[in-house]
C-alpha cells in the first residue's frame, strides 16, 4: 500500500479531508448523530475478526464520529433474530452476516431494504455501482468481502506427505487422524461431492437430487472420528492442541492461527468455497440512520483495504483490492493469503447462496437427521 497508515485514518486527526466530509456528509441531524450514550450495537463473529474490524472499522469510526461501537458475537444463524424481530425488541443496529442467511433473512422480512445509493464512489469517482464485484448488491445486503472456508491441516501430522486434493480430507489410510468440520451442511456436502471428482460447474445440480445428497452423507460417513464446530475460533484451536490432523475452517482465523499465534498448520486451497460476506441492518434497528452512516463509512475503498491488511478477505471494491499489499503487524505479504488471488482460487468454487437460500431448511433438516442417525451407531 502506498500510504502509511496514518493517511489511511489511523490515529487521531488524521483523517483525510474526503472522509471526514463523507461521515458529515452521511450524517444528518438528530438520531443518525452520535445520541450521548447510545452506542452503535453490530452483531458479528468475534476473534480474529473482529479484533480485524476493530482496528480498520470500528476505532476509526468512532474517531471520526464520536460515537461508540458497542460489538456483540453470533455464530451465524437466523433463530435469534427472528425472535429479535418478531417480539419488536431488535438489540442491533447491524449484523456481519454471510450473503447466503442474508437473501434467505431478507425474504422473510426479518432486514431493512438497502441501496447502492448510499455507498461513496472510488477516490478516483467511480461510482460504487461500477467499483463493487458482480452481485455486491442485494435487496437487503452488501457484500463488503469475499471469505472462504478452507482445510487447514498440521504441517507434522504426516510426515514425507501433504494434503494437495480436497479429496484428501476423505482419506484416512494416507492422511490417518480425526477431524474437525462445522456442524453444518454447507460446504461440507460440496467437498464431499468433490471427492468422487464431480465437476465443479455440476456439484449443485447434483445436489438438488436424492442421490446427489445420498451421495455426500455416505462419504461423510466414511469419516472414522470428526469433532463438529459451532464457533469460529475452535478448529485453529483444535488443530494447534493436536487434537486433531485436518479441520475445516475459515481463512482469516487459520491465517490468525499460522502467522500470529505460530501454529504449525497450513492451508489446503484445493475446493476452497467461497462466500460473499456482508452488511445488513435488521428490521427494528435502534438505530437505522446511523447504520447506514456506518455503512457508508465501512465500505469506502479506505477502510475495505485496510480490513485486508489485518486479515485476509477479498475487498469486494476493485479499487481497494489493489490497494492490498502487507499485513498491518508482521508485514507478511496479504495479497498471497486472500481466497481471490489467481494462485488460491485456482480450483475454487463459489458457493451457490441462491441454492441455500432456497433450500436451506430442507437441507438442514436432513443433516440434522443424518446427524443423529450417526451418533446412534457410534459406540459409547
């Protein structure tokens, strides 16, 4: 990056000129101002990531505004949320949500409407309409950075060997020793299907079957020992206790674990699926204009590039993917580390969030159920 980082807002006073005007800009009197002790409340997803968004987001926000960001953690999900909404006592101004919960979320009703007319143009003026990605915009989302869940793997596990194929996930006579996935349908039913070596462009259409779904639970089932995840901290953690050889996991917190914290893991980039994360604002926000102050300001090409200094996520701006270049501690070159550079996204594959959103109930529950007709032929 070719400014330091006081040019990119850190620190007090030393915000650029334009930004500032953004924020006064986006601001207009009354509720959307900082209101005395009313914090900003976001919903998002703790650790690595937030500690991400604190530096590039949140602290600068709140330097250049005066209001506070007061930051609560999920592990994804709609439950709480539909209850948030339907009982009228919504807690959250915004939530950090992934695209695919986002369209189902929206078609319930459960999000405020958004438009690519609040979001500031480049620094050279392109509109944001022309300088997001493909499909940024939804009816009640914008996409802010492209993640992707990965296979990490301990680097000593399998000594005069290493995992190269998705499939390997699947193969425990080479790569012996238990596993951590998340306790989730998604993405696990891709790599599965991945391991027969379906091609990428068919794996949802043969989704959308029985035998395609079939399938999938069978190779899963193959799995001698796998530990399930809900939070995002625990396979970088799983992994880094020796618990077990190989975890499914999202990019940035295995990055976390490698590059701050020592871990002697490494990722598998084969199969990565990729996935739009993104900003939304719940129907009932306390606070809806200043949310969308918030937005406005997170989402400048600035503060994209700076989140991609302290963890590896795709900007989904194009002006500030360019603009990624070292971490912002151990000066370790980021744009190596992030799903989208060619190198990496070699041989991913985009999760279908349409699919899911249209799906996700039906697959959910026969997960569920395959779940527990698993745990009930393990021994005790």
């Amino acid at each position: 990056m070719a400014r330091d980082e006081r040019e990119l807002g850190q620190g007090p006073g030393r915000w650029p000129a334009h930004l500032l005007w953004l924020v006064l800009l986006a601001a207009p009197s009354g509720e959307a101002g900082y209101a005395g002790d009313a914090p900003l409340t976001v919903l998002s997803w703790g650790g690595a990531y937030e500690r991400a968004q604190q530096a590039a987001l949140f602290a600068p926000y709140t330097a250049a505004t005066g209001r506070p960001v007061a930051v609560e953690q999920y592990d994804g999900g709609l439950d709480e949320l539909r209850r948030a909404v339907a009982d009228g006592e919504v807690p959250w101004d915004l939530i950090d949500m992934t695209r695919s919960e986002a369209m189902a979320a929206c078609e319930q009703g459960l999000l405020e409407p958004l438009s690519s007319s609040l979001l500031a143009p480049a620094p050279d003026g392109t509109p944001a309409e022309e300088d997001f990605l493909p499909d940024a915009f939804g009816r009640c989302a914008i996409t802010h950075s492209v993640f992707a869940t990965v296979v990490a793997y301990r680097t000593d596990a399998f000594p005069g060997r290493r995992p190269t194929v998705i499939g390997d996930l699947f193969d425990q006579r080479r790569f012996p020793g238990p596993r951590a996935l998340q306790d989730t349908p998604a993405v696990n039913l891709e790599w599965a299907l991945l391991s027969y070596r379906v091609p990428l462009e068919e794996l949802y259409r043969l989704l959308s079957t029985r035998r395609g779904l079939d399938l999938a639970l069978e190779r899963l089932d193959e799995l001698e020992e796998i530990q399930w995840w809900e939070a995002g901290d625990t396979p970088p953690r799983l992994l880094a206790e020796g618990k077990v050889v190989m975890a499914s996991g999202y990019n940035g917190r295995f990055f976390d674990a490698m590059v701050n914290r020592g871990a002697p893991i490494a990722i598998l980039w084969d199969g990565q699926v990729q996935e739009h994360e993104t900003w939304v604002i719940p129907r009932g926000s306390p606070h809806p204009e200043a949310a969308r102050e918030f937005l406005r300001f997170a989402t400048t090409t600035e503060r994209l590039a700076d989140l991609a200094r302290h963890i590896p996520y795709g900007p989904a701006r194009r002006s500030a993917a360019v603009r990624v270049t070292t971490h912002a501690e151990t000066g370790v070159d980021m744009r190596l580390h992030i799903p989208t550079h060619p190198l990496n996204a070699e041989r991913a594959l985009v999760k279908d969030e349409t699919w899911y959103a249209r799906t996700l109930a039906r697959i959910q529950a026969l997960f569920r159920d395959w779940r527990k007709s698993r745990e009930s032929r393990e021994p005790e």
